[in-house]
C-alpha cells in the first residue's frame, strides 16, 4: 500500500522532536450501499477512500493527524507538522520494520465487489417479497444492502508492519405495519465478516417475515405498564443492554482516565456469579472479529467478567500506558480520520444453564423482551434506557398480551447484579457502534437472561 522506505522515512519525521513512538496507519476501503423502498431501487452509493493516518506518543502525550493526499513530500509534511506539536530533541530509536505474520480467522469465499449489482439486488428483493407478503397490514418495506472492503497496513517505531484485509456484508429489513393512523415497526439487520457467500449461510425471507411478524404483533399491542417488576430479556441483540451501559465503562477510554464505574475493581465482584462476560475478537467471521486491531496487535478473546469477578479490560496502546497494563487486542477505529482507542468487538454474556421455559415459568408478574431496540447510555455512570421493539407481559409463569411503548430504564452495574437466571440459549445480534474513534461494526450477544427488578417506563 505505501512502500517500507516510505513508511520509514515518514516514522523518522515523526520522531525527530523527540516523540517515543511514532505510527502510521494507511486505509483503502470500497463500499458500497442499495437502498429499496416497496420494491424499487431508490439509491445507490458507492465509493472508495485511501488515507494516512500519523500518531505521535511522548510519554502519555498523542498527536494525531491524518491526509488524504498520498504523495511523498505531502506525507513527510504531515508528519513533521505534528511532530511540531513535541518539544525536544530525537532520542535514540532505531527503525527496523519486520512483517507480522496474520493468523486469518475470517476467510472470504466470494469477494462482494465481482458480483454483480443484479444478484445484490435480488436478494433485496426476495426479502422484500418475503416482508411484504407476510400480511395485508404491512404498509412498507425498506431494505438495505451494504457491503465493504478494507484493506490496512499498520507500522510503527516499535517495528511493527502489519496488513490485513477486511470484507464485511449486511442485509438491513424494516417493515411498517399500519391499521388507521396507528403505525408499528419491526426491523431485522443480519450481518457478518463475510463476502457474498453470506446469503448461502442465512434465510433471507425467513429474517423478512420475522421483520414483519414483529410490526404486525406490535400494531394490535396495548401500552405498557410502568413501575418496577422482574424482566426477562431474550437473547441475541438483548445484549445491547450489556454493550452500552457496561461495556463502553470496560473500555480502557474511560477506564484510564477513572471515568468509568468500574476503574480500580479488577478482582471485584461487580455481577452476580452466573454472570461472565466476554469481548472476543477471534470469532471466525462474526460481524465485529478481526484479525488485528487498528494498531497491528492481533485479537483475542478477553473475559472481561468471570462468574461475577472483574477480570479484565478492553486496552489499546495509548491507555495501556496510562494504566501500565498491556495492549488487548481492542485497539479500533472508523477510518484513518479517527485515532485509535480502545473498543469491543464481539461481547456477550457466555450462556448459562436455564431454558427460557423455565425462566417464564419463574416469574409471577413481569415483562419478556423479546427483541430490544435503541437506547441512550451515560457511560461515566451506565445509567441507560432502552425501549422494548417487542414484549409481552408474563402472568403466572405464561407469556401473556403484547406490550408496546415499554421502555427499559436503569444502571448497567447495578443492573448486571441483579441478573437471577441466565439462559442456554446464546446469539448474537450486529449492529453499529459509535464512540469518540467513530462508527464501527460490533456484535452484541446474550442468551435469555432474568433481571429480578428493573425500572419500566409505560404509558399504563
């Protein structure tokens, strides 16, 4: 992508007002995206981007700055303008890049862009026909297809000279139920590290009339109640509540700068004991693995919580000093625009031994969510609220009516503490997250857990 001389010569500028470490990250990525609304292709978008990215440590100090103009003499300026930034003189470091070798978890079968735009289009279509046709009060459907390409190289002062190539594929359904002026939405959005041969893997109209099941469920549903009562969360994108409002507080971004709940209580207990979580990067071709981070440090998996024990965090290089910890592998970022820092990946609760039946079957009085959707977390406290996308009361150990407009409200630690029974029944859900490194691919996961009380924000 960049010649080794180049990438050396761009370090030695970096270095030369006395800067400890020095980095360079080049990114070329080609996407594209389809958008069909009831049937009819309404945009397309395609596009590539290629730029670097120069990051400058000295001691807990970082420079950053990125260019998309790739010619020599504009990359040796950019570097030595944000060298401008370190006073002092070039210490003793001697450049010597040696190529890593990438362990690939995530093959690729078939490359999405030499597959033509008509084969991506009729499988938006079969989802389409598939959503549509569920039921008469489906009013509209919305599908999005996007698929991307990313291929980095990573150097740096330590010696370090990484490549890797990313190939990522999403189907995007949302269908719009309507009776009269009442509106309900059902969305499903499936993705994976794959290229195209994620369709032979999946059941494109079975995720369409879920979709729709879903908004057609929801149309005839009565509001919620609202007060305290035990919820039980299904699983799959269920995990989100464990994503925003603890996992965010696990990164070493808030961690090392003691802006996080759980700073300074490795070895704590901080969840009840049948709960362990897990940040996972090596997953073979889930939607967030990667071989590498975006600093060249191959992933792992890192439990973060073992049986209700702190056990670790998500650390990148930067934090990792500032903590004195090691990097973990959780180093990401959108693009070359964006320094890196510490993110998840893959992060779930592991399953545990309780059969949903029988979780139903516990509770007298509650609410099951059985699909959750978006929400809002303050990571500094983990306060969050997240509304219910379907739910159901439970009576007397039965899933009862659907429940709409139930919101979620509550602390993730606090929250994680009170988990009663967790399920056998592991998935996982993708989605995007975004933070101060900007919007990347992250899987979220649980299986069906039991939270003995949680806060529910209803109309009733």
């Amino acid at each position: 992508m960049l010649d080794k001389n180049l990438v050396e010569d761009i370090l030695d500028a970096a270095l030369n007002t006395g800067g400890d470490f020095a980095e360079v990250f080049v990114e070329e990525k080609r996407g594209l995206g389809l958008h069909m609304i009831d049937g009819k292709v309404e945009k397309a978008l395609s596009g590539r981007d290629y730029g670097v990215g120069i990051r400058i440590f000295k001691e807990l100090f970082s420079v950053y700055a990125y260019t998309n103009d790739v010619a020599r003499e504009s990359l040796l300026a950019t570097a030595r303008k944000a060298s401008e930034a370190i006073k002092g003189s070039r210490g003793d470091i001697t450049l010597n890049l040696i190529k890593q070798d990438i362990e690939d978890n995530n093959k690729i079968l078939i490359m999405p862009d030499g597959v033509d735009k008509g084969s991506k289009v009729e499988i938006m279509r079969r989802a389409h026909t598939a959503a549509k046709g569920y039921d008469e009060a489906i009013s509209q459907v919305r599908i999005n297809y996007s698929d991307s390409i990313q291929n980095i190289l990573v150097a740096n002062s330590e010696g370090r000279w990484a490549e890797d190539q990313r190939v990522r594929t999403r189907l995007g359904i949302e269908s719009v139920a309507s009776s009269g002026t009442d509106m309900q939405t059902g969305s499903y959005r499936p993705g994976a590290h794959r290229g195209f041969e994620f369709f032979d893997g999946i059941d494109v109209e079975g995720y369409a009339k879920e979709a729709s099941r879903i908004a057609v469920t929801m149309l005839g549903a009565k509001y919620a109640p609202s007060g305290k009562m035990p919820v039980i969360i299904d699983n799959e994108f269920g995990g989100v509540i464990f994503h925003e409002a603890c996992g965010h507080g696990l990164e070493a971004t808030a961690v090392a700068k003691g802006n996080s709940v759980f700073a300074g209580k490795l070895e704590e207990q901080v969840a009840n004991p049948l709960v362990t979580a897990i940040d996972d990067g090596t997953i073979p071709n889930a939607w967030g693995s990667l071989n590498i981070d975006d600093e060249g440090t191959p992933t792992r998996r890192n439990v973060l919580i073992e049986k209700g024990i702190l056990k670790g965090y998500m650390i990148d290089k930067l934090n990792g000093r500032r903590m004195g910890m090691e990097s973990t592998g959780s180093a990401r970022r959108e693009s070359y625009k964006y320094a890196p820092t510490s993110r998840m990946t893959n992060t779930f609760i592991a399953a545990g031994e309780s059969k949903l039946e029988e979780m139903i079957s516990a509770t007298k009085e509650g609410i099951y969510a059985k699909y959750m959707g978006g929400g809002s977390v303050n990571p500094a406290t983990g306060d969050f609220n997240f509304s219910v996308m379907e739910g159901y009361m439970v009576r007397d150990g039965k899933i009862c009516e659907p429940v709409r407009g139930a919101t979620l409200i509550g602390n993730g630690p606090e929250t994680i503490k009170k988990i009663s029974m967790v399920g056998d029944n592991l998935d996982h859900g993708q989605g995007m997250c975004g933070s101060v490194s900007g919007s990347i691919p992250a899987n979220v996961g649980q299986p069906a857990i039991t939270v003995r009380q949680m806060t529910i924000g209803g109309r009733n």
